[in-house]
C-alpha cells in the first residue's frame, strides 16, 4: 500500500544479532539489548503511537506480523483506533476506572485494551457480514433483506455472493455510536482491517478528515461518519465496493 509504513526488517533485526534466516524462531524473550533498539524505532519510523505502551516481546511480535503481511495486526489497529479518537496518550498510565469518562466511555465493559480476545470488545464483530450493512435500513422492520445473514462467523461460503467467508477472527464490522467523549481524529491504518465490511461511527464528535487511505478498504460495503465535527469532504477514490454512505457533518 502507499501508505503503509516502509520499514528495513532485516536490518532491525541484524542489528538485533538475530539471523534473519531464522526469523520465525526469534528469541522469546528480549534482552537488555533488544530493548535499547527496538523502542527507539517507535519515534524514528513514525510508528503508532500505541506502541508506547508495549513491552519488547509484544514489538517484535508486531515487526514479525508487519513484515509478513504489510500490516500491524488488527488489535494494534483497534488500539491505535481508540487511543486517537479518545485523544488519550497511550503513555498515560492513568487508564483505569477513576478516569473512563475520558477515555470515551469504552472501557466501562472491562474489554477494550484488556487482555481479552480484541473480537469481544464493545462494538467489534468478527467474522460475521449481513445483506444491507446498512443500521438505518436495519432499522426498518419491514425491510427482511436488510436483516440477512451472509456469513455468521461460522459459514464457510458467503450466502449471498458465493465467495469465501472471512476469518473468523477478522474483524467485519465496527459500531461505535453515540459514544461520549470521542472526539478525535480517524487514524490512516484503519484500512489494515483488510475484511471491515462495515464502519458506522455516527453521533460522536469525531473531528479532522476522511483519510486518503480509505480508499485502500478492499471490502467495505457501509459508510456511516454523519452527526460528527469533520471539515472535509469525502475523498474522492473512495473504494468502489462501498453501496451505503453517510457523511452530513
């Protein structure tokens, strides 16, 4: 993608005195070493800023996931994702319950940013695509189409359009409506989230643009950024597989 962020794996990794040739068997746990040089990469690549708050191991986790695939894995893109739009450093280690009105009312389950699985976080479905992604039409309780299933998380085949099912541990859909306090910006490496088929984020206050890397969602159907604080327009290459899309601002 021409936004991904270019990074010299090898050369990470050599400096780490790691063979690169063996790279699947890294070290399982970082030296004093591996600390010094791989933290320092967060501010020198320009790497998401949520990354502060990972220990060594869970780095080159994400370097070994970023070199194979092009993309940080989804759970770094969600974290990223929350810690923009609640405007919260990711540093601060003040997150807990004394402070969750702050931090967009996410936490109030226990899920967001806890140990569990990233798929059973509030507003987070895995897995799972509908006909009609649409939550208006959803809405209409004469409207059955709208309510059809495609794949449950379960389903191999996609019912509709007889293609393959997503993962079922990719993340499909993301509802995050009315949600106080979120008031930042969207981040640019939502697109990793390379089977979203459905973003509605609409009623918050969510501020900034629409970013230019939207158009690099390969399969998202449903747009919904309306009832938000954003000053722009919508980019103009937006992906063609969208069929739904609300913007008033």
């Amino acid at each position: 993608s021409a936004y991904a962020t270019i990074i010299d794996h090898d050369a990470i990794f050599q400096s780490l005195g790691w063979e690169t040739t063996t790279f699947a068997d890294y070290p399982s746990v970082c030296d004093d070493n591996a600390k010094m040089v791989l933290m320092p990469l967060i501010e020198e690549l320009d790497l998401p800023n949520n990354f502060r708050r990972y220990n060594c191991e869970r780095l080159v986790e994400e370097m070994k996931h970023h070199r194979m695939t092009g993309r940080w894995s989804e759970r770094a893109v969600l974290e990223e994702f929350f810690f923009t739009l609640s405007e919260i450093p990711p540093e601060d280690e003040r997150i807990s319950k004394s402070n969750e009105k702050k931090l967009g009312g996410l936490l109030g389950s226990g899920k967001w940013l806890s140990d569990s699985d990233h798929c059973s976080w509030d507003g987070i479905t895995c897995g799972s695509t509908t006909v009609g992604p649409g939550a208006r039409g959803m809405e209409e309780e004469d409207d059955d189409a709208n309510k059809k299933t495609r794949c449950d998380g379960k389903m191999d085949v996609d019912q509709l359009l007889n293609i393959p099912c997503p993962p079922k541990t990719a993340v499909t859909k993301i509802d995050l409506t009315s949600i106080p306090y979120m008031n930042g910006t969207l981040i640019n490496n939502l697109y990793m989230l390379t089977n979203l088929h459905r973003l509605n984020l609409m009623k918050n206050e969510i501020q900034g643009t629409v970013p230019e890397s939207f158009s690099e969602f390969k399969k998202l159907e449903f747009l919904d950024l309306s009832d938000n604080l954003m000053t722009s327009q919508l980019p103009r290459n937006l992906p063609s597989t969208l069929e739904e899309v609300w913007f008033e601002n």
